[in-house]
C-alpha cells in the first residue's frame, strides 16, 4: 500500500499545489477534509483535483489517467471543451470498472461534449480517483 499512497499523494499535490490554484487549492480541501468521515475523507480528496478553466487544461499528471477518455476538441480549446471518447478498451479490467461506474454516476456516454459547467471537472475527478484507487489490487 505504501507505493499506492506516494503515488496519490504526490498526483494530489501535483493538482492542488498548482500555480493555477487559488481557492480549489490544498488549503481548501483540509478545510473540508477535516470534518468529514472516512468514506468522505477520500472522495474530499479527489473531488476538485480536475479544474480545466483554472488550470487552462488537465490536471497536472493526469495524462495517463485521462488521455483514453476525454479529447479535446481543437475549436473549443478556449472554452475547455471535450469528446467522452473511450468506454475502456484495451485497459485493465480495474480501469474499465472504475470508468463505467463514474459514466454511469454521471450520466456520461461516448461522444458526448462535457466542458466545466456542464461536468467535466467533476467527472474527469471521478475517473481519476477510480483508476488511481482501483490499481491498488487489494482494492478490487
């Protein structure tokens, strides 16, 4: 478990300790993360570590996390906006899992267009969290 938790503390800070980060920031997540239960505690821990308008793209080490799933869709760079690509193929079964289940918590299918007011930081949140929690084989 020891490697597992290197590997989510370094991504976490990677993603709150960004520059970028003003008020979705550490600081702001111990705030929240202090009065919450266990089962809270994780999902404090990931549930803003996407932020595509603050950050101005993905969140910073995500790229093997995320790439298979959302792409950009180069007219709406401004804007933030992606295609749900992958439902995935080609993955580890514990990858698949994880992603099925934040598609289905958030009514995502493939193709469709999510930009930050319409889920994509919480969903690219979700995914995250699952495969970095799923690869962990104790956890599965």
């Amino acid at each position: 478990w020891s490697k597992a938790l290197e590997k989510w503390a370094d991504f976490l800070a990677n993603c709150y300790m960004a520059d970028t980060r003003r008020f979705h920031s550490f600081g702001h997540i111990m705030k929240l993360y202090n009065n919450s239960c266990p089962v809270q505690k994780v999902a404090v821990l990931f549930h803003d570590v996407a932020y595509y308008q603050v950050d101005n793209g993905p969140p910073p080490g995500s790229a093997a996390l995320l790439d298979d799933v959302l792409e950009l869709i180069p007219l709406e760079r401004s804007e933030h906006i992606y295609t749900v690509t992958n439902t995935g193929g080609g993955r580890p079964k514990e990858d698949c899992l994880g992603l099925r289940a934040a598609m289905k918590v958030f009514s995502v299918v493939p193709g469709q267009k999510l930009d930050p007011t319409v889920g994509l930081n919480e969903f690219a949140s979700a995914v995250a969290a699952s495969r970095l929690l799923l690869e962990e084989s104790d956890v599965v």
